[in-house]
C-alpha cells in the first residue's frame, strides 16, 4: 500500500496486527467471566496461523480485469493471499469464527483500490457491463455481515477498497462544512479537520478502525451523538457513483426537492452504488471538555435522570449509563488499586452503601461528558449534575471518567480475548420510545438469558444506553456464554435471534446503528414491513439493474431464516435442552 | 360536508369564503404599491363569477366508482360543480390568475373523502386496478402545481381529499409522540393536542389552510423550525397506502434498518401513495413566549446577527429578518399611528437616523420570538439580545411583534388584492450555506428585477430569511408587477424562471419549503442531478407501476420547460424588450 494512513486490521479480529487485548493489568477480569459463564482455565481456542488457511481458487472475469488494467495503475488491483483474506469478511461475530478456524468458503477474486471518482465509476461501469459483484468497503469494522462477498449466481466478486480516498479536501469555516473523501479513517479525518479548527464529532467505538464513508452507508452513531447528531444529520451533501449514473446531491442546508435524494443514499449499505464524496456538517472544536463518571442506585434512577436531562434541554455530549450487568463487567477491567487509592475507594463504598443505600448488585455506573465553550460547557455540567443528584446520582468525579476516555476504543478487541478461550461474546442494540425502554429492557434481558439457558450455558447479558433522543433512545445489550462445542454457530444464531426477536416483540427496530447487512435480514420484513421492502428493492432495481452492487444485504430472500442458517431443527433441539 | 371542522378556501383565491383582504385599515398600502410599480387607480381585474365558469364535462369510469359505492357511504363521493371546482387546483400563481378569468380547463371527475385508511386502502386498489389516476389533496394550499389534476393518458382523474381523517388518535406524554391522521388543518391539530398539553410546534404562513399530511408530502417547514425543525425531523413514523401495499414503519426514535424508507414517504408529494397516519414528535407547551421588533441598519448586520446566534447555539424561536424591500412593505401594512403613539414613532425615528446613524431605505426590520420554561426563555432572550445590539440592531419591543402575531397568517391573502388590480405578486424560496448568502441574495434580487423589466414593467422585489440552519438559511424571495395584458402568463413564468435560474446559478435550491409539484419541474434535474431523478422515479415505477398516484409532479418530461408553458418565443421576445 502507497499510503502510510492505511492499515487494515488483522485478518482474524479486530484491531492492528501488532495490537493484542491483554489482561496482565486486570487481574478482575478472568475471574469475574471464569465466576460468570463456568468456564475451565486452560481451555484454549486460538486461531489458526495464516499459512493453515486456504482460500476458495479466485474466479476469473478477463473482460472485467481487461477493463481495469487500461485505468489503474498496477498497485491498484491485487489479489494476493492476504489481499483476499483481509477483504474476506466484516468483524461480525459468525466472520471472526470461521475466519480463527480457518473456515474460508468466500473470499473476493480480486481486491480494487480506487483513488478517484473517476477510477469507480470506470470500475462500476466495468462491472455492470462485464456481471461483476462489487462490495464497497471503508474500515472492513461492520459487524452486521454488510461486507459478505458472496453471490447467489457465483459471479466474479471484487471489494472495492476506498482506502485511498482519504483525504479532507475543503473546509468553509464559516458555513461550517467539510467536504471530505469518504475513505478517509475516523483519526486521521480528525487530524486533517483540527489543522483547520473544526472537529465532525462522530466518534462511534469503531473510530479508529471504520470510515467515514461506512459510517454514512451503515448509518452509524457516534458517542458524541447526543450532541452533534446521528452521522445522517450531519451529511449535507453526496455524490455516489451508481451502475446508471452519479447521484450529486446540492451543497444545501435543506431543501423540498421532492424525496430526499441524499437520504436515499444513506444507510443504502452499498446495494445502490458507491458514495465518493460527503460534505459534512463540521463544528467548531470545543474550548472545554470534561468526562465524568456518576453512579446510580439502579437502572430505573439513570434512565430517569438522562430522561429529565432531555426533556430540560440539558443534554451532556455524553451520557453512557451501564445496567447492573454492564457495570460490573466495567469493575472487572479496573486496574488494581493501590495505597491510598484504595482507601479512598473503601471509604466511597462505605459511604455509598451506608449512607446512600446503594445495593452494589444493582447499583450503575455512567460515564458523561460536558464540552463546549465556558459558558456551554459550565452551565451544561452544573444543571445536568444537578439533574442527576435529584435522580440518586452520586459523582465519582473525574477518574472513571478519564479511564473511559483512555479505553474508550479498545471494547471491541474483547471479543478476540474470549474467543481465545472458548466463550461466544456479541452485541445486538436497538431503539425504542422512553415509554417503552424499561419493558424493552426487561424482557429482552430474560429473553437473552433463556436462550443461552437453552442452549445448555451459563447466561452473562448486559445493556448500556448511549444514544438519547427527544422521544427514546437506544439500548446496546452485550451478551456472553461457553460455547457449546460442535454446535458453536448453532447456539450463537439461537441467542442472536432470541435478542432480535424480542426488539421486534417489545417495539425495537432491528438496529440503531449497526446496519441491515445479512446479520439483519430475518427481521428487516418486520422492521420495514414488506413494503417498505418493496420499496428498496424498486430503488435497487431501478438503480443497479444487474444487481451488481453489494448482493445480498438489506433485501432478504424468500426464506431469511434459512438462509441466515438456523433451521427450524437447530431451534427445536435447543428448546428442548438437547 | 359532515365534519364542521372543514372548510375549503375559496375556489378563486386564498382564504375562507367570508374572509376577504381589505386596505382600508391600511392608508399606506396602495399608494406605496402604485408608486412602486406604477399602476392606475381604476383597473380592477376581479374573478369571474361560480355561474360563469364552465367546468370540463367528468369523464366517467364506471368499474372504478362501482368498487367505490361498494365500500364508501354515499356523502363520501362528490361531482358537483362545486366540490370538482374547489378540487381543481391548489394556489399557485397561475391556478388563480386561470381561475379568476374562468379558465379552467382541468378539474378532477370525482372527489373523494376517505374517513379511515381501509377507505384509503380500497380507493387506491380501484385505482390501480380501474387504472383512475388519484391526486391525494389536504387543504389544497399548495403554490408549486402539487395538485394539477392532469393526466398525460387522459384517465379519470380522482381528487382524493383527506379532510375526514382529521383526529389526534393518541398522545404518548412521557415519550412526547402523537399518532394523528393526516388530513388535519392546523388549527384543529393544535387544538386536541393543547388539551393533552402538547405542540407540534409547526407553523408555516398557510398553517390555518393547511394539513399535516400535506406538510409532510411537501416537506413544509414552520416559522418555528429553528426551535422545532422542518416537518421531516418531527415524523417518527408513519403509515402510507401505495398500489404495492402499505409501508408502515415502526415507531423508534432512530434506526440503523437499512435505507430510511419513513424518508422516502416525506417528501413524495402524493406520487408514491397517500399517507394515513403520521406519529409526529410533540413538545410541552411553552410556559413563556414574547414576539418583538428589531431594525437593524441594513440587511448584512441582520444576517450576521442569525449567524452568530446560530454559531453561539442562542437561537429564539423565530427569527424572520426582511430585506430594505420587504420592510417598505411592511411599513406600508403599518395602521395609521395617533396621538402618543405617533410621537412615540416620530422621537425613535429621529433617534435612529440622528443618533445611531440609520439609513431609513436600507434599514431592515426582523421578528422574534423567544419561547420555553423560565430559564430557557429569558436566557435565549438575554442573550440574543446582547448578539443584536453587537451587530447594531435596536429593539423595537413588543408592539411590531405583536402586529406580526396577530397579522402572521395573513399575508397569503395580500396576492388575491393585487390580482384584483391587475399586479401579478408571487414568491420563490430557497436555501443556501451562510458563506453564500449573501451572494445569492444579491444576484437573485438583480436578476429577478432584470427578468421583470425585461418583460417592460417596473419591478418590486424583497426578501426575508426564516429558517436558519447551522450550514445555512433559506431565503424567501417576493416579487410583483404590473401585468402585461395579453401576455400575463408568459411574463409569470419569464419572471419566475429568473428567480429559479437564479438559484440553481448561485448555490441554492429549486425550493427550500414549496415542494417541487409542477411548477420546479424545469429545474429538478439540476437540483437533483439526472441520476437522482432516476431514483426517484424507480421508487415511482416499483411502488405505482400503473402510473396512478398524481403522475406530473416530481419527476420531469422530456422537455420541462416547454411543458411548463415556456416558449423560446416568448423568452426570446422578452430578452429584446419586445
């Protein structure tokens, strides 16, 4: 790769290659999950080397290739090993176990970097006139299947890389605009944003690892959200090279030009053409910003609290409230603690559990964070305080708060810990109204927690809430267990399901923020009803006759279910406890 | 009509029947007008009268209106001269100026009233299937052709008017939602939602004679948007009926499913289907709201006065600044002063030329309104306040404020006064980024003007921004002359091409809150660039594959302009001052 700014993660989970999740500094950790799930200490799961794997031969499509070779330059296709690999799969949990066993049924053909808008649309132009599959991919981060590079009619498949395509190539500082390479990876479009004052403000746990691009395409939210929007919110303008031309959108703040063209292309996951330009929405960078972590009684006390804070129009950038589940998992990554530190942290409990009658098994733990200039930034932080105390907040001041801001991207590597050692771990997140959000939670919740029962393991299921809106918010419920040997996919499907279906049950959508995907597509029918399915695929048809672009993702076939991969037989056996 | 709560405006103009526009509280209006334009005091061009006009002789469809009779009561169809009248076009410029002289040569065959989505449901399967074109029609407010009841194939055409589906079904009071049906006027909107202490805090200048429904087709926005948003922000989920079935989408805050298809039924101005049931996000009633005066030196110090409120996050409710034009204008509704109040006026006028320095003809006057619990209100008080007088603006207290209040519906009405005296007066709207305003402003202003002399008249021209965004603001532009007799309709449409010209030349918008209909058809595909249109006319053929649903609006001809009514001839005649 020419470019320094470009690394894909390891091929096998997430993050870089030289980056591993290590437990040294959390002596917590491994007993609290051993206490959890039941799990035996040497069991081992590792992945498979490199060398063990073997990809499926590459197809070849020499009127495609042909094409290519006569507009880019040689360093612009490849199709090597570790090329195909990387480009094989998302970080979904099914893409991490196949890819660690070295189960690798598809991979792409080829692997194309374009470096302009002239060089994709020259490659769509090829692969429509030629019956290429073409699968866009920003960070290869997406955890909903989005980036499978399989094809029901086996065609020649290509994931189109837009690494290269990265840079911020305009900022109007005083409309506030960026117009920017959808390419471009989370810190280094920051890096290029702060040279000019200004700062998106979409920092999704991803960040480091995902584009802006994916995140427009997937519809993604950021930490930050609360305050500068979902990432749709912040697009002001698009172009997106389709099989039947380029859609290029006004650079307006808003418009009544018919349906919204821009909001056609987002969160259209690549099924409709590839996105090769945004104009965003950009903000000055904050003069003050704080986190802070507060704990809450129980669940219900936090949940009111961010409530009142929204209805008061005192909303923090951040309010990430932890359930019972969430928090201590959170207390299992603490560092130790040591000498004073230690005491003072004694003497908090004391005074939590004496005088403030905190149960410590139900107690939250929230993470918020204030920014803005002085006067925002202060009034913000004293009236949400404020809020928070009338709920039974207590303040733990600043240093949980900077220990969330010091990991705040590293969850994600935690999964690759646990697959080391045998143990499933994944996360499903949805929305819902505030009237709604504790029946949501509850249920889901006992819904989870039955499926692994079912499944014959140990249940560990938690939930955070990060996202607020003037109507609801978002619920992120991370779920873990011993894997079930032989059957592993089997009891992983089985819970996922059992956490989609109770989102779709208790007035859920199938996903605030991860995408449709093909991890998605069992519920997307009752997500969108069929036709408001009908509805995207007349778009994916008008748009991309031969269904060249990203096949498979957000229109589900005949028989999702099936074709997701639990049969009705997987279900039946694990109702039954067998 | 059964239902007390609707009323159709006149057939011939704006407003109820019994409401006519009068100056005679208002000496300064017409001999402002007269000297602005140069008309003669006697030309009077009234309407024709109801017995006059001659009516298109209704097509019949036998099998569709049998399908109807099966299922709808029998007060639920209309023919009468009357009902296809009122149903024969929205308000557009040119719907009048044919109204008034008796030119009507399209008009619906049949009007229907739908009172429940199983109605809606059954009218658009006969539709499809008897091949019945349906034009989906609210309060028939509509100034940009949304209503043309035309047909390219000559079919039957059905008005389908929602004026039945008029009730709040539900108020959701923690979550701050409300299920209403679409065909709701404002007034009555308002009204059942204050009596669950809830505002959809959504007031555009036709709000009495308009619907939600028709709001959310059009994409309309409220002079309080940059407190509540334009009316695609407040939609959490809807219900709409289309050939291919019906779209429901589930009621969450936010999602992550795919394409946004509740977006693709905003905006869709009746062509995919017809909307049945919106949930729309609510807010408390504000405990504190004042409307004010403020004149600013010229109309640069008020635009940077909004942008610096939108940069400091201080915005009011309302913040409809006037250019130099459109103050004039306003000054011209003013009632005559007496008394203490003359001298009052006579000592600040002094005080302003003499003492701040103001330039009475570039002197711009802007509205507020500041609203909310205590502190919000007099915070966002205060301090944009503080933001005015840095950009030299001079607060004219209450007194203007309440004029507007009280006068805000009105000016829609002003339009039927001067095509009573032969003046032709209409708008265009649009939006643009705070870097480009300015720019804009002034090429528009020019251009219109030009168009106008061009066509041998003397032109009045204002502007007036209402919506402010963090990117941007829309800019409202109204324009009048004397009609050209004989060739009033060319000069119309020579004169509003300029204003669209002009939008499209300097980074605007073919219309920031009027819908496309088709009136903007000529300038869509540069709006939406060529393959934008494909979109949308592939959602178009997937969800109406016959044709039916309004055919004519949105997606362009072949030859747009020609079908929009203007000749090279004409454009050519006028260019040399012929």
């Amino acid at each position: 790769m020419a470019d320094p700014t470009v690394r894909h993660m390891k091929w096998w989970g997430w993050g870089d290659e030289d980056v591993t999740f290590s437990d040294a500094d959390k002596p917590k950790l491994w007993p609290y999950l051993k206490g959890e799930l039941g799990l035996a200490d040497d069991h081992r799961t590792p992945p498979v080397s490199f060398e063990e794997i073997d990809l499926p031969t590459a197809k070849t499509n020499a009127p495609f290739t042909t094409a290519l070779e006569a507009v880019l330059e040689a360093d612009q296709l490849s199709a090597t090993k570790k090329d195909r690999l990387v480009h094989a799969a998302g970080k979904a949990f099914r893409d991490l176990f196949r890819l660690r066993r070295g189960q690798v049924d598809f991979a792409p053909d080829l692997v194309v970097y374009p470096a302009s808008e002239e060089d994709v649309v020259a490659i769509v132009k090829a692969a429509h006139e030629h019956n290429a599959v073409l699968i866009p991919l920003g960070g290869g981060s997406n955890i909903a299947g989005c980036l499978d590079p399989k094809d029901r009619d086996n065609r020649f498949i290509v994931s189109l890389d837009m690494c290269r395509m990265n840079r911020v190539l305009e900022v109007d500082k005083k409309s506030l605009i960026a117009r920017i390479q959808p390419g471009v990876y989370g810190p280094h479009m920051e890096e290029q944003l702060e040279a000019e004052g200004v700062t998106l403000g979409h920092f999704p746990d991803s960040f480091v690892h995902s584009t802006l691009g994916g995140w427009v395409a997937t519809r993604s939210a950021g930490m930050q959200s609360d305050k500068y929007g979902k990432i749709e919110d912040m697009v002001i303008a698009l172009r997106m090279v389709t099989p039947s031309g380029t859609i290029v959108t006004r650079t307006v703040p808003n418009s009544s030009n018919g349906i919204d063209v821009r909001r056609l292309c987002v969160g259209s996951e690549g099924i409709l053409g590839v996105i090769t330009e945004l104009t965003m929405q950009v903000h000055r960078l904050p003069e003050y910003k704080v986190f802070e972590g507060w704990l809450f009684p129980d669940f219900e006390s936090g949940v009111a609290a961010i409530h009142e804070c929204m209805r008061m129009g005192i909303m923090p950038v951040i309010t990430r409230l932890n359930d019972p589940g969430k928090t201590a998992l959170s207390a299992a990554f603490k560092k130790p603690d040591t000498g004073l530190k230690a005491q003072i942290s004694s003497a908090l409990k004391w005074y939590l559990r004496t005088i403030k009658g905190f149960d410590f098994t139900q107690c939250c733990m929230m993470t918020t964070a204030c920014e803005g200039d002085y006067d925002t930034f202060h009034q913000q932080r004293r009236e949400s305080a404020y809020i928070f105390k009338r709920h039974r907040g207590v303040c733990l001041g600043e240093g949980p708060g900077r220990s969330f801001q010091e990991a705040k991207y590293d969850f994600p590597h935690v999964r690759d810990y646990l697959m080391d050692r045998g143990v499933m771990g994944d996360v499903s997140e949805t929305a819902t109204t505030w009237d709604n959000l504790l029946t949501l939670y509850t249920h889901t919740l006992q819904n989870i927690r039955q499926a692994i029962r079912d499944t014959g393991a140990d249940p560990w299921v938690g939930c955070h809430i990060s996202h607020n809106y003037h109507t609801g918010a978002s619920l992120y419920f991370t779920f873990g267990c011993r894997q079930i040997e032989g059957r592993e996919l089997d009891q992983y499907l089985y819970v996922k399901k059992a956490a989609e279906d109770s989102f779709m049950e208790h007035g859920g959508t199938v996903s605030h923020h991860h995408a449709v995907g093909s991890e998605h597509l069992p519920w997307i029918e009752a997500d969108l009803s069929p036709t408001g399915v009908k509805a995207v695929a007349a778009l994916k048809d008008g748009l991309d006759p031969k269904g060249v672009m990203n096949p498979g993702k957000i229109i589900p076939g005949e028989h999702p279910l099936a074709e997701w991969g639990l049969t009705e037989e997987a279900i039946q056996s694990f109702k039954k406890g067998n």
